[in-house]
C-alpha cells in the first residue's frame, strides 16, 4: 500500500511553487550574481534549450589550466570516512595535527570501533571517558575524546586491523604530548568545538564554527544547545541516516538552511515594517519569503529519487517497481523522522514527502565526491624521502606508527557534496574539463580543470560516467540522468 503524506495533499499548490523551475532570466541573474560574488571570472553560466543550463568559458584556458574552483552549497563527510579523517565540519580541511591524526585512528582502530551493539557503545563511552582525564598540553584535544556518540553507529574501516601500539602512547600523540620527527612541517589548524556542544562537529577555525552554525548546524546540533525542538528525534533521525543512506543528512542540511534563511529573512522583513509609516502586515500564508530562501536550491536540477535512483545490478527489472516503492518508503520514513526534530509550521511545504524526494533526488543527479587528501599520507611520504641518514633515524619513530596503521594510513577525506556552478556542467563523452583536486587544493572545494584547451565562449562539458566503457554503457549509464548522450564520441560510435 502506498504511503501518503498527509502535507502533500494539504499544501499541493505551495509545493508546486517550490519545485517549479526558475525562468531562463532568473537562472541568468542568480548565476550572474554568484559567480560575480565568488570571483569566478573565467565562466559564464547560460539557459542552455536542450539541456536547461550549462558552463561557458568567458576567456581561453590552456590545458592543464584552472578553470574555476566551486564551494559547495552543503555537503557532508561519510560517516564511515569520520572515523579515518577528523576534518572542519563546514570547509572540511584536515585539522588538529600530524599526532592527533594518527593517535585518533589508532585509538579507534583499539577499540575495534564498527559500534553497531549496545556493549560496544557502552565500552567504547567507558574508555573514551577515562583517556579525557589524561593531562594534555591542549585542552581542545581533550574534549575529542568525551563525546564519540555519533561516530557510534559508523563501520570503521580499519576495525580488523590489530591494536599494536601501548594505550599511553596512542593518547600522548592525542594529547600533544608526544610529537613525532619533522610534524611541524605539515602544521595544522587546531580544532575548535561545535558551539552547540554536540562534541561531533569540529571547525578549523571560528569562522568556520559560526558560518556552519548559522548556515544548518544550529537546527541539527545534537548538544545541550541545540536549537531543534526534539534532540531525542534528530538524533533517531541521524541514527536512520548512518544506517541506512547518509544522503539523507545532507537532505536534512538543505532543510534546516531554509528554514534558517528563512527566519533570517523574515526578521528583516519585521525590522523594515516597524521602520515605515505604514506597515505591511506579513501574512503568514505568503509563500513569497520561504520562495526566496529556497532559491539557492530551486537552481539545482531535481527529478525525484525513487524515480531517478539507478536500478541496482542484482535487482531484477521485473523487480523495479517493488524497488522504487520500497526506496520512496524509506525516504518518507527519513522524513518523518526529520519532521519529529525540526518542524517549522511556517516552513511546512518543505516536509512533504514530494519535496524531500526532489531534494535527494538533486542529489542523486547532480552530486560530487568530496575528496580532500590526507596529510599524514604527505607526512609518511616526506618521512621516505628524507636523506638516508635522517630518513633512517626518523623511521625509528614513525614506522610503528605506520605499520599499526596498515595499508590505509592514506585515506582521505570522503563525502558527497552539491556545487552550484558544477551542477550546471552537462556532460561530455569526450570532456574538456575535469574535477581534479591539484597539490594546493586541501579543502572541500571542487576544483575544475582543463583536459585540452578551451576557447572562449565554448561549452564547458564534464563526464557524468567513465568515458572509457563502451558506448552500449555509457548510454545504459547516462539513461539514468534522463538523457541520450549525442556528443561527437557518442555519434561516431552509434554509426
């Protein structure tokens, strides 16, 4: 039997308001004024007919060339990947330093942590607990080892590995008590703690804290401070997210900054009334406020997920529609959960079921892995290259070290984001642009480069799948996006 969504009935004309797309000039304003704001003078984005948008080069780029750099409009890190990397919760830079890195992964690799029983909790608690109380030359690390509960339900990916390195000297490289040979060359910024005392998120620096705060984090804060009106449902709702898809937190991110753009407009709207001779009166039933803190959103191209969502390879087509009702199902099951913990009446469209499946549904079609590299990857590697001599006594510290970590001392940072002027790139078989993070790019930001030289006023074209699988591939791939693939590689091909 199929779900319904109580709001989706009720509110059918203001959810069709949200989900409908913006004019050509509307797109052209919005467009214009973000990539004037972020400096991104190489592009220019236009209403494209056939394919709604796409990226212009508004001067020639020489291959190998910086076409433009992207900030994402939200994103999260993998759950799994928290365990690894501990990185700025908003521009996800690697923070704290060289020993924390290391020390962390290895005290979570000693507790075998994949969390997914109530003992291993219990334990894990217990011990994070009792490491807090070691003297520590910064209280800040301190405080990285009293709160793990929302690490608790993520599979690490070094569980299997053996703990070979004494407790004591795992928590003084957590501490700052220990430094390792040659740290200081790969310096990082210290971590600075959620405001809202959740003891998950970390920031690189204030600025960070207070632009992720006010941006989202406020509304899905799980501490003491939290401004969501359930902390008992978010933090269901978070537990359903690691468990199952966590593409539904970044869902949740998308939720709660409209709702806090929302709020924000609305009290300047309020401050200008009490300012004017005669005041508007806002009526709550004006769907005109929430329509301009959507806006960022409205920009990005939406199909519903349990429509758009790629059949997986052992779901039989015969299977398909059983499939679809069973994803739509566990959408509305994420959204009533999300509802319990941060429900604004005046906001309410936003939690129709219609509306979180176009959410996800953005993601599903125009997401990109957020990848930023490790330095302790770049530390061991300077550590080899170092003269023999030096190399030889360094490695006397570093290598048990190294060898306790296994052979995924390496992992970068991993996670899912959406980049606005990335998103509206179409696809290419035959590419000239690529995202490829460069030695300098150490944040979350999609850095997009040229394959060959591109000509002013030529289309910049990503690939959305590997353009090396065969065409048959390619075009079974690219049917999922609701398309057939007509580039110059495609036509040749098909002939």
């Amino acid at each position: 039997m199929e779900t319904i969504c109580s709001i989706d009935a009720a509110l059918a004309s203001e959810i069709s308001h949200l989900l409908t797309s913006p004019s050509p000039p509307q797109v052209q304003e919005y467009f214009d004024n973000l990539i004037s704001t972020r400096k991104c003078h190489g592009i220019k984005v236009k209403p494209n007919g056939e394919f709604g948008k796409g990226v212009y080069a508004d001067l020639d780029f020489k291959e190998g060339e910086l076409v433009f750099k992207d900030q994402m409009l939200v994103g999260a890190q993998h759950c799994s990947n928290k365990i690894d990397c501990l990185v700025c919760s908003f521009c996800f830079c690697f923070i704290g330093s060289i020993e924390l890195q290391i020390g962390r992964r290895l005290y979570l690799q000693g507790l075998g942590v994949s969390m997914n029983h109530g003992s291993d909790m219990e334990t894990f608690k217990h011990i994070s607990k009792d490491c807090s109380k070691t003297d520590s030359n910064n209280g800040e690390y301190d405080s990285l080892l009293e709160n793990h509960d929302n690490l608790g339900n993520c599979p690490s990916s070094s569980s299997k590995q053996i703990f070979t390195i004494p407790k004591d000297v795992v928590e003084s490289l957590m501490n700052g008590e220990l430094m390792l040979p040659y740290s200081k060359q790969f310096s990082l910024p210290p971590p600075v703690p959620c405001a809202g005392g959740c003891g998950e998120a970390y920031y690189c620096s204030k600025s960070c804290a207070e632009a992720d705060w006010e941006l989202s984090h406020s509304l899905l804060c799980t501490g003491e401070r939290s401004e969501s009106s359930c902390r008992e449902a978010l933090i269901k709702f978070i537990q359903h997210a690691n468990e199952t898809n966590d593409i539904f937190l970044v869902a949740a991110k998308v939720i709660s900054s409209t709702i806090l753009m929302y709020r924000k407009l609305k009290a300047t709207r309020l401050k200008e009334n009490e300012k004017c001779a005669t005041p508007n009166v806002l009526d709550h039933s004006d769907i005109s406020l929430l329509l301009e803190a959507w806006k960022p959103i409205s920009m990005g191209h939406k199909r519903r997920w349990w429509d758009c969502i790629a059949l997986p390879d052992d779901v039989d087509s015969s299977d398909e529609s059983a499939f679809r009702m069973q994803i739509r199902e566990l959408a509305f099951t994420s959204l009533q959960l999300l509802k319990a913990a941060i429900f604004d009446k005046e906001c309410e469209p936003l939690f129709s079921l219609e509306t979180y499946g176009h959410i996800i549904g953005m993601f599903e079609l125009n997401n990109l892995d957020l990848v930023v590299a490790s330095p302790v990857e770049d530390y061991f590697l300077y550590i080899d290259d170092l003269p023999y001599t030096e190399k030889q006594e360094a490695e006397q510290v570093t290598q048990p070290f190294l060898d306790a970590l296994g052979d995924d001392y390496s992992v970068c940072c991993q996670g899912t984001g959406f980049f606005p002027l990335q998103s509206c790139m179409n696809h290419s078989c035959c590419p000239n642009a690529k995202a490829f993070k460069r030695e300098e790019d150490r944040d979350g930001q999609a850095t997009l480069i040229a394959l060959c030289p591109i000509s002013k006023g030529e289309e910049v074209t990503i690939s959305y799948v590997d353009e090396d699988l065969p065409f048959e591939e390619r075009q079974a791939l690219l049917a999922d996006y609701g398309f057939k693939c007509k580039c110059p590689k495609c036509l040749q091909e098909e002939t």
